[in-house]
C-alpha cells in the first residue's frame, strides 16, 4: 500500500425536526486547496474548493475530517489538528484533539436539549478507544470554542468507522461503534448525557457477520432507513444488519465476503472500504480501496471496482469500470439528490452513480481541480436524507351497494418511519387503521364512497390521497318502510307496507315489528298485544343477494283499551211485570259508554235501566271508549218476562181505625184471582173473586175470634192457572 498522507471528511449536520434536508454539500479532499466541494444548492451541484487556516497545521499532513451546517452555512470544521470556525480561524484549545490522519469517520450531532452546543465523536487510531469533546457556538462572542476536549467515552479497540442514528420523532441519538474484540455497541444520547453502552447480539467469536482480527478494522459504517452496513477492509468483508432506531435493538445479520468471478469461481472480496445504501434502502453499494497491481497485497484475479448487494434477490455482484479508475475509489457517499459519490484514489474526478435504486444504474466522472484522497463527507441519514413521501393505494369495491365490507391499502415509503396516517370518510369522520407492516396501512367495513388519506413521517413530510370505494352494477338496493297507520289498539291490526327501491327485482323480505315476532311477507299485517312504542326493522334482499336494511326508531305507537263490564237486576218495585231491568256498570279505563239493550234502544248513560216492551231474550253490548277512541266491547243476555208477584200481610187488625182492617190479596202482574179463608176446623169462612174486595175479619156480621186461619187464593197469568196458600193471624 502506497506510504501516503491520507486526508479524511466527514459532514454532519444540523437539523430541524421538520425533516428536511439541510445538508447541501459533499466534501472531498484534494492534494491542493485542501477540501474539493460539491454545492447541491444547484442543479447540478456548483464545484468550488475550501481553505483553511494553516494554523497548527503540518505541511503533507492537513486532513479535514469534518464539519456541521445548517441551511447550507457553514458552522464549524474538524481536522485531526482542531476545530476551524466557518472562517478558517483556529479554535484555541482544539489542537491537541484524539483525531489521527488515518481515522475514517468522525461523527458531529446537537446535543439533546442545546441550541448550540455539539458533541464531537472520534479516535485516533485503527482499533482504539472513543473520545468525545463538546463544542460551543455561543462562547467567545458568538463565534465559537472548545468547551472540552477529549472526554474517554469507552476505554477499547475501536475500528474507524462509527455511525449516530437519530431516535425518530426525538431529540436523541443512538451512536454505534465496533469494538474490535466483542462486536457492535451501542451508546444512547439524551438531554442526561451519553448512557452506557449495549453490545449487540451478534458473536464475533464464531465469525457470524466480522471477521475476528481484533487487531486493526479499516472502513466505514453507514445507516440508512433501517439498515446499518460496516465494511471492515483489511478482513475483507462487510456486515449488514437491521437496526430498529426506536428501540436500537439490531437483528437478522449478514455477511457479505466473496462473489463469483467472470468464469464463475467463488473469490473473497478484495479491500471492501466504503458503503452507502441506495435511496430505498433495498441496495448496498460497496467501492473497493487498492484495486492496482502496485498496492500490496493486491489479488489481481478480482477486477471489480465495486460491487453492490441486493436485499431483495440476496445476490452480491460485482462492476468494472476499466480505465476510469486506475488507482480504486474511496469512500461512497449519498447526496442530497439521492445519487451516490465516490472519489476516484489519486484522480481528478469523483464517480457519481446515477438511479442507484435500479437493477441497471448509471454512472459519469464530475472533473475536480486536483487529485483527489480517499475520504468523502458523511451525514447523519436517518435525519437529514429522506426520500419523499410516496403512496400507493389498492381498493377492494363492496360486494353490494349497502354492504360496508370494501377495503382500501395504502403502501407509504420515503419520508421516516413511523408513520402517522389519518383515514376519513366523506364526512370527515376518522377511520380506524391497522398496519400490516412497515408503511402498510388497511382500512376494512369500508362502505361505497370517496375516503381521503393523510400520511406524516416522524420527521415531518405530508402526503394525500384519495380513495373511491365502488359497488357492482345492478347492486343497488334500498330499503323503505311505510304502514296505513302508525297508531294502532291493543290487539287491532296494523297493514305495513314497503316503498323498496332496486336495480334487480327484490325476492325477500324479513320484517322484525320490535315485539319479538317477524314476518317474511312482503305487506304483512301485525297485531300489537301490549301497549307501547315499537321500532320497525326491513331487511330486503334481492336478486344480486344485496341486502339493505332499515330500522325506523319509535315508528308504531300501541295505545292501551279499556276493560268494559256490567251486571244487572230487575227493578226492585216489578211494576213493570219484570219487563224492567236495572244495569249497573263496572268498566274501568274509559271516558265514554255506549249500551245497546238488543231491541234497538240505546243508551250512554253511565247506569241506565231499560224497560222492555215485550219478553224475549235479548244480547245486551257494552262499548267502553278511552281518550285514545280505543273501546272494548262485552255482551251479556237479558233475560226479560212477565213476572206475577203477589203481596199477602200474615197479619191484620180490623179494629174500625181504618188501618190494616181487611185482609187482602195485592200484586202485578196476575188476573182471575180467587180466595177463601178457612177457620182451624176447615170451615170457609169467606169467599171472594173480586181482587177489589177483602176478608174484614167477620162472619155473618159478626166478629171473628182472634187467631189463626187459612187461606188459599186462585190466579191467572201468561203461564197459566196458579194456587197459592197461607196464613194469616187476625189481630185486634
């Protein structure tokens, strides 16, 4: 290997939570002016070179190593001298940094919590231990310096290439090293400082992902959407595994060290130094450092310049660019355009591959002023290099018009996970999601119509769209309920009627009446035997099988009736012969009264008595009505007939004082009536037929004793002839 002084950049930058980029500058070093820069501010980048101060600097030895900006702007630069301000001017106190000219990476992130203050990562050698300093924007008037220097963050082995991956949604990092006798660790960094670190799972004991040479580890390590690649080139080899930046816990790991040569022979890959991701993550490019027969160590039966890994067919290939690239390339580099770059080793040019996400990429040579070194600006991707947000959607229509059985997914990539995604309806009504992976979202029970979509990274990024949600032709179904009346009696018929409407002819209907009985008629009629208010449900269904359904809330209203009841009797006094008939009534529940005795009289009276022309038999009905006009109807038989009743004293007085002085025989009802009045011996004493005429208690003119004597009497009515005895006490 050539006995050169090596130069090393690295680009980190300042950023908003808003997500967007604010990195518009790769640097490369260069043999004359220092640092050769690409401004991506235009398009295409403008090519300008940058000098800084020679403060402390060594001559052959200058290595710019990196430096933060925001918006473009310049903050401050990092060599293995010390800290540059944006104007060249040396940071005093920085010259003494733990930064050797052979480091790969230096790592610049904000402090959680500060406006100004930055935290510097670095080492000074291959397989080292990690130093941290702190550099202050505000001190010395606002123009910047060293707040401290060369903290130990972790006494070990380190290799040269480190990563810092922001928390999503946060202010907090995680930073990752390879410790060249265990494995990866990771440190957490929060506005409390930098936590203890945590190995990763991965045992490199038994050569899982990394070679163990714990020796020295050369390359670089680089994050992108979720992916963590480290190329350690003197083992020659790269790993690759999934790192979750939420959690920061890592799996399903991979190592990539051989490729099939041109005549198909297996062959370890060769200098593996520099490694970017394409834009969607689903490629690994990997640039080869030393690929001329002057390097030592070269293996002239491997002729790629670099060779990428592809995620989704896990195939590993390799590319030669011929005579473009005589001395190898450096370190591979994404720019905010999302194409990659890499310098050519000792050429005046830098390798920009064009479409990196396709299977068949491109590439050109960006001239530069002066040769170049191996060393590329680098930045913290998870923040700063997002792709845009894009989304792509998939619907499933409904089965019917009425049925909410559609289905939309959206499929969302760029941007940062995670995702905030809103669903609505027409309405503006949220819809509930669910994720079937990262960036899938479902919504399910979908009904026909138009459902917008708003879809936010975790660092900002916003995206729409609009998703329709269609019924098959002919699907069409409505349904509607109507009825002759809404308001019905106890126990009075209701006739329910459909206004259903369908593009294809409806063959079933299922009526629900809200009191636990149905019908599949389709204009049923329903009796209620409660009172109350019912809900009314039609479920209709048609050719197609579409079913719609509706419910009307309250829709039948059942008044209750009263309970109508009478008894009755025939007049006390039987003047009418038993044709008059006394009803009392016992209803309850009612306002109004309506009799009708069987022979064509009425009555509203609440107690009437009816006199009966004739005897007969006669069905008497009672109407009880409420306020409702709801009525209960009861009839009874009557029974009317002449009834002959005779009134006979068992005593009387003929004392001449004008009171109870002759017995008599009175009633209703009879004719033809005869009496005679026997002594206790059986002897007549008195004779009459004339109703008119009665026993004055004597015989002959003369006196009868007091006492006891009988009497039998003889009438006639309707019925017949009648005998009737008795006795009466003579009294004076």
């Amino acid at each position: 290997m050539k006995n050169i002084p090596i130069f090393i950049v690295l680009i980190v930058p300042f950023f908003t939570l808003n997500g967007q980029s604010t990195i518009t500058n790769l640097l490369f070093k260069n043999e004359i002016d220092d640092i050769t820069r690409l401004d991506f501010s235009t398009n295409p980048p403008s090519q300008s070179d940058l000098i800084l101060s020679n403060n402390y600097i060594i001559a052959n030895e200058q290595g710019v190593i990196g430096h933060a900006e925001i918006n473009g702007e310049v903050l401050f630069y990092v060599t293995e001298k010390g800290v540059y301000r944006a104007d060249g001017s040396f940071m005093i106190g920085s010259e003494h940094i733990e930064v050797d000219w052979h480091s790969s990476e230096v790592n610049i992130c904000l402090m959680p919590g500060q406006a100004d203050k930055y935290y510097l990562f670095h080492k000074n050698a291959l397989c080292s231990s990690l130093y941290y300093s702190i550099v202050d924007l505000s001190i010395s008037e606002g123009t910047g310096g060293v707040e401290s220097l060369n903290n130990l963050l972790s006494n070990g082995n380190y290799a040269n290439g480190i990563e810092t991956v922001r928390c999503p949604g946060t202010n907090n990092y995680w930073f990752i090293a390879y410790e060249c006798s265990s494995g990866f660790e990771v440190f957490e960094i929060t506005s409390a400082g930098i936590q203890s670190k945590s190995t990763l799972p991965f045992d490199v004991d038994n050569n899982s992902i990394v070679s163990p040479y714990s020796e020295q580890k050369d390359g670089e390590l680089d994050y992108h959407n979720g992916k963590i690649a480290f190329a350690s080139t003197i083992d020659e080899n790269v790993a690759v595994f999934d790192f979750d930046p939420i959690s920061g816990a890592a799996s399903n790991p991979i190592k990539i060290d051989s490729i099939a040569l041109p005549d198909g022979t297996m062959h370890d890959l060769t200098w593996t130094y520099g490694v970017e991701f394409s834009p969607d993550a689903s490629k690994l490019y990997i640039s080869r450092f030393g690929s001329i027969p002057t390097v030592e160590n070269y293996n002239s039966t491997d002729p790629y310049h670099l060779y990428r890994y592809d995620f989704n067919a896990e195939t590993l290939s390799g590319y030669t660019f011929e005579d473009i690239i005589p001395d190898g390339l450096g370190q591979i580099e994404i720019g905010p355009d999302g194409n990659l770059y890499s310098p050519l080793w000792m050429e005046g040019s830098i390798l920009k591959i064009e479409n990196p996400n396709e299977l068949n990429f491109s590439f050109s040579l960006i001239p530069t002023n002066s040769n170049l070194s191996i060393y590329a600006s680098d930045h913290i991707q998870s923040d700063v290099f997002m792709q845009p947000l894009t989304l792509r959607t998939e619907t499933t229509n409904t089965t019917c018009s009425n049925n909410a059985d559609g289905q939309a997914t959206v499929y969302v990539t760029g941007g940062q996970a995670p995702y905030n995604v809103v669903w609505k309806d027409s309405g503006g009504q949220v819809i509930t999601t669910t994720s079937s992976g990262l960036g899938v979202f479902s919504a399910t029970q979908l009904a026909p119509g138009v459902y917008s979509i708003s879809v936010s990274g975790q660092l900002g990024g916003l995206r729409s769209a609009f998703v329709t949600i269609e019924s098959p032709a002919g699907s069409s179904i409505v349904s509607r309920i109507s009825a002759i009346d809404s308001t019905a009696c106890v126990g009075e018929p209701l006739k329910f009627l459909t206004q259903s409407l369908s593009e294809s002819t409806i063959n079933r209907w299922l009526w629900r009446f809200g009191d636990g009985l149905s019908s599949g008629i389709q204009t049923p009629t329903h009796k209620y035997y409660s009172p109350g208010v019912y809900d009314v449900s039609l479920s209709v269904t048609n050719s197609n099988d579409c079913v719609a359904d509706t419910t009307l809330i309250d829709f039948i209203t059942i008044h209750p009736r009263p309970d109508a009841g009478f008894n009755f009797t025939t007049t006390i006094d039987n003047s009418s012969c038993g044709l008059e008939i006394l009803f009392r009534n016992t209803s309850s529940n009612y306002i109004n009264l309506a009799w009708n005795f069987g022979d064509h009289q009425t009555s509203a009276l609440t107690n009437p008595t009816h006199l009966y022309d004739e005897p007969g038999n006669y069905t008497v009905q009672l109407r009880a009505i409420n306020e409702f006009l709801c009525e209960d109807t009861i009839y009874s038989s009557v029974v009317a007939q002449n009834l002959l009743t005779l009134f006979t004293p068992n005593t009387f007085t003929p004392n001449g004082d004008g009171l109870n002085d002759d017995f008599s025989i009175d009633g209703v009802c009879f004719d033809g009536l005869e009496m005679w009045i026997y002594n206790r011996w059986g002897g007549l004493i008195f004779y009459t037929n004339d109703r008119a005429v009665g026993w004055n208690g004597e015989l002959n003119g003369v006196p009868c004793p007091i006492g006891s004597y009988a009497w039998k009497a003889t009438y006639a009515s309707e019925h017949g002839r009648f005998t009737k005895h008795g006795i009466i006490n003579l009294s004076r």
